[in-house]
C-alpha cells in the first residue's frame, strides 16, 4: 500500500534540498501492481523495479498507464533483450559486454537510445557489483558511443552508514567522479543516488534520481 502521508514528505524534502530538478523513481519491488496504481493516482509516473520476471508481469497489467521504468537490479547477459525491450533506464551496467548488449539490442528493437548509468562500487562496500572508481573512466569510454544507448551517469548503493558525516563523503566521492569524467570530456548529467534511509543526504550532495522504496510503500516483506 502507498503511505500518502510518506509520499507527501518525500516530496517535501526533494523540494527544500534538490538543487536542480530531481526525478523520484518509486521503487515498487515487491509491490503488487494495485499498489503502483495507487502511486500513479497520487501522482508518481516513474518506476523501479530489480526482478525482471516480476516487472514483465506488473508492466502486462500496467500496460493502460504512461509509466516510465526503470531497471535498478543486477543485469544477467541472457536477459538484456529484454531489459532493453521493456525499460526506458538501466541503473546498473558495470561491464561493457552488458552496455555492448543493451545497445545491440535497442537497435535490433528499432527503439531509441537506452539511458543507462553505470554502477560504482565506492570505497568500503562490500558488495561484488559495480566497477571500482579508479576504472569507470575508461568504461565509460568504451560505451558512450554505443549507437543503442545513451550514457547519462554514475549510480552507487552506499551500504547504510549511520555515521551522517561519512555517509555523506560516499555521496561527495560519486558527485567528484562524475565531475572529473565531465571535465575529462564526458558528458554526464546524472546522479543516481539515494534510498529511503539516505536520500536526504544523497539530494545534499546533488543527487539527480533518487531511488526510493520502502519509505514510500513501508518495509518489504
Ligand atoms: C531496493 C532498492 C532501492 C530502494 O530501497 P529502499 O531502501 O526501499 O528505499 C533503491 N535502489 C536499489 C538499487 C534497490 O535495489
């Protein structure tokens, strides 16, 4: 279920920090398709979603809504047919073979270019996905001239750090990559950063899509 009240207060928060316009991308995994319904009649166009089999299904039952979807989920190389079929976004390319089939993909769809960011393992996470800071320059060479999609920035999934201050320098340290891959000659104008427990701080630091679930539809099962 939507929390509108939970709603009203992200969407207040965006307003008091974003310092250019922000897209809320309304994380629904696990969320039934009546649920997006209600989010879209509150207002919210823009999806995220991490399983593809479970975002084939909603979309069927969606398909009477202008939505606008967003893949945020680890990226298996047999599925970016259909990943690049179905979604306006993809959140998570760390590898050019993955960028290299999205992109083929979209031109053998005869589809527009697909915006992708790239995900960056920041310093200190755990987490095996993400291409480590010192080497997303040179991805991000390799793939901004694929014909099929359209490289548009960096995203990261801080791990959750109560420490504001630390928490914080994550967000610094995406924000300063992207910024040295623009001066470098890379046109970038996106910043995907920011979840429900941290998006405050992601918006701080110049976040441009904040990608957010729980606070909005409560704790996933
Ligand atoms: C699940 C997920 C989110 C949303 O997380 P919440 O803490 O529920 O806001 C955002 N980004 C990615 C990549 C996710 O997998």
């Amino acid at each position: 279920m939507l929390n509108r009240p939970a709603l009203q207060s992200v969407l207040t928060e965006i307003n008091a920090l974003a310092q250019h316009p922000v897209t809320l991308v309304a994380v629904s995994k696990t969320q039934s398709s009546a649920t997006i319904r209600e989010a879209f009649a509150a207002g919210l166009r823009v999806f995220g979603e991490n399983y593809l089999q479970e975002a084939l299904d909603k979309q069927a039952e969606l398909s009477d809504l202008p939505l606008e979807w967003h893949f945020i989920g680890p990226i298996q190389s047999n599925k970016t047919r259909p990943i690049a079929q179905h979604f306006s976004w993809v959140h998570g390319v760390d590898r050019e073979k993955i960028a290299k089939r999205l992109s083929d993909a979209r031109l053998e769809l005869n589809l527009p270019p697909l915006n992708i960011c790239l995900q960056v393992n920041l310093g200190g996470e755990s987490t095996k996905s993400g291409v480590p800071p010192s080497e997303v320059e040179a991805l991000a060479r390799q793939v901004m001239n694929l014909p099929g999609i359209k490289l548009r920035g960096l995203m990261a999934i801080p791990e959750p750090e109560p420490d504001a201050h630390r928490q914080q320098a994550r967000f610094r340290e995406l924000r300063l990559l992207k910024e040295q891959l623009v001066s470098h000659g890379i046109p970038l104008d996106t910043l995907s950063m920011g979840m429900s427990a941290d998006y405050p701080t992601a918006l701080k630091e110049g976040a441009t899509i904040v990608r957010i679930g729980s606070a909005l539809f409560g704790a996933r099962a």
